[in-house]
C-alpha cells in the first residue's frame, strides 16, 4: 500500500498529536486534512462505536464564517431549504446548491447570530464558491475560514462523557440545537449532532491552543467508560444511509436525486441560486435516486470506485458505498438507481471487483 507523503499542503490537526498516540493506523485526506480513518480495525471500531463511547477529530470539516449585514441573505442564496424560521441557537442540514441545482456540498449551517454563521463543510473547497457569490452580488459580509476546528463525541455514552467536561447542562441540548459552554475559561459552542446513528456531540472548538487539553480531558473523564479514539466509520455509515459527497454524491446531482427533498423548501426559499432548476425538478421529478442497496455473497472488497448496476443487460444505476456489515450478515450498499428499477424488491445486478453479484433494492436503510 502507498505512503502518504506529509506537506505543509497537508495540514495536521489541534488533535493530530492525539490522534498518534491513540495508534491511527489509516488516514485520507479531506479538505486539505488528514482525516483518521481507522485505529484498531474498521470492524472493532464499528462494535466500539455502538457500544461505548468515541473521541472524533473531524478538524476537517472546516467552517466557512459569514459576518456581516448580508450574511443571511448569502446563506440562503445557497441553499433550497427555508431558512427563515431558522433560531440562533439552531445547526440545520442544508443542501448547497450552484445555479443548475446540482450540489456543491451538504454542510450544517450554524446561526450564531442574525449577521454571523458558520458553514461546516463537507469535503469540497465551498470557500471560493461562498467568496465569488459575495463579491459577484456586492453583498456586505465577510467571508474567511476561521480557527475552528470540530471534535465529534460519538456512541451511545456520549452524553454522560460530555456532562462530565461541560456540566449537566449538556443534557439539555436538543437534536442539532447548541449551547455555548465553557471549558477552561473559554466558551465553546457545543451541538448535538454528528456523523453516526448512535447519538453524541460535535464541540465547535475555537482555538488550536485548547485543542489538546479538550481531547486529554475528555480521555481523563471517560477511563471508565471505555472511551476511545475512533473517527467516522465506513460500516455504520452505510448502514445508517450517511450520505458521503464525493462519493455517493457530486455537482452532477440535484439534492431530490440524493434522497435530501425533504430539506428543500424550493418554492419559499426565495432567493437561492439554483431555486429556478430545483423547481423544474420538483415538477418533473428525478429519474434517479439514491437508494439502500444489498448485495449477496461474500463478503465484498472496499468500494473505492463506481460500480455498475445492471438490470437485463442494460446499466441501470451505480453503488458508490459497499461494505459487508457484522451485525446484518449481508453486505450492504448505497447506489444511485433509475427510476425504472428504484422500487424496493427489485433484483439488479452489481459488477463488483471479483465479479456480477445479484443484489435487491430495499426499501430503506439499516440503521
């Protein structure tokens, strides 16, 4: 296997420090960043994930800062969902979207203040996008990456590790709602949310220089928990349906084609660049979709490119995530399907790296 070569291109983490002593055995890169991918195996990552409680330096999903009067007229030129019922104190899933509808990102959106936000990105450069819309509309905001780097809290003891470091107060916080709480004098804004299935926190965290003695407290405070580094994995994100863009999705696709129409409120959200395509595609509807997908067989090898989906000879679709799943015994895919052969129960066909394998539609995802 081929060495990833470190460069000042290849920014480490306020956690990268931890993440080493940890025993990291597998990086990739996203957003310019190393993002751990694995520490003891994907599998026994994925068992301690639904069982205990895991530390996640996700640094890399960076945050796009709007400030300024016009900071939540240019977030919703972005986006198809509705933000103006949007509270402070609110993070929403928001689809980004350019002027053909087709989708640039799949961030949440974190409203601080009516004339401040933060954009924490998934794995595409959104900033120069973000920054050409502000200056090609004179909009009055400021558009930077700020030092703010995100540690998710993951697994079903998260809450009681994170009353632990921040108070009981954290119990109070509401599904993708924040509180700004205080850790060694500095405050730090604190979401419940997070990219797994099994509950936990994302801690907004401001600063490099408290970076380390965040991560050390949280080990401290959850030796008995049985907390460990661990970071976004390939089998419980499949099974969930997490959607990877890049991977499962890129600009060739509208938000109805990824299964996130319910995000999009196209004919309210006045204002969004891409509202004049969506609403076209609202109309007609899409003619392929994202959809759960099970393979039969063996266990299949990691799914690092396309694979054809056929149907009677014809190629009626694409899996862009597989993996074999220890808990269901199959293993378990995310493709993008023709309407044609969407429904679930319908037989298709994966050309795998060892070989056609049957697979069936389902009609949703595992998890």
């Amino acid at each position: 296997m081929a060495l990833l070569s470190p460069s000042r291109r290849l920014r480490r983490t306020p956690f990268s420090d931890g993440v080493e002593a940890a025993g990291v055995k597998a990086y990739t890169v996203y957003n310019h960043m190393l993002l751990p991918t694995v520490f003891e195996s994907v599998e026994a990552d994925y068992h301690h994930l639904k069982r205990a409680v895991q530390v996640w330096d996700v640094s890399c999903e960076r945050q796009v800062e709007l400030r300024g009067p016009d900071a939540g007229r240019l977030m919703q030129m972005m986006t198809p969902r509705d933000l103006r019922r949007m509270q402070i104190g609110q993070c929403f899933y928001v689809p980004i979207v350019d002027e053909t509808g087709g989708m640039l990102n799949d961030p949440v959106a974190v409203k601080l203040a009516e004339d401040h936000w933060w954009i924490s990105i998934a794995d595409s450069d959104l900033l120069y996008w973000v920054n050409a819309t502000a200056h090609g509309w004179r909009l009055d905001v400021l558009v930077d990456e700020p030092d703010v780097s995100p540690l998710a809290v993951q697994g079903p003891k998260a809450e009681e590790l994170m009353a632990r470091v921040f108070g009981d107060e954290v119990r109070d916080i509401r599904f993708f709602r924040y509180k700004k709480l205080a850790f060694q004098g500095r405050d730090l804004v604190v979401a419940r949310s997070g990219y797994s299935k099994q509950g936990g926190f994302e801690i907004y965290v401001d600063g490099t220089d408290i970076g380390m003695p965040l991560w050390d407290a949280l080990f401290a405070a959850g030796d008995d928990l049985d907390v460990h580094a661990g970071c976004p994995n390939l089998i419980e994100r499949i099974e969930s349906g997490l959607l990877s863009y890049g991977n499962d999705m890129t600009d060739d696709n509208t938000p109805h084609e990824c299964g996130l129409g319910r995000f999009c409120d196209t004919h309210s959200a006045i204002g969004c660049v891409g509202r004049d395509a969506l609403l076209r595609v609202a109309k007609e509807g899409p003619i392929q979709q994202v959809r759960a997908i099970e393979i039969e067989g063996d266990p299949v090898a990691g799914c690092d490119r396309w694979w054809p989906v056929f149907a009677g000879g014809k190629k009626v679709g694409r899996i862009s995530s597989a993996t074999w799943s220890p808990d269901f015994k199959t293993n378990v895919a995310i493709g993008m399907v023709k309407m044609t052969h969407w429904d679930a129960g319908t037989i298709v066909e994966v050309q795998t790296p060892d070989g056609m394998r049957r697979a069936t539609v389902q009609e949703k995802f595992w998890n």
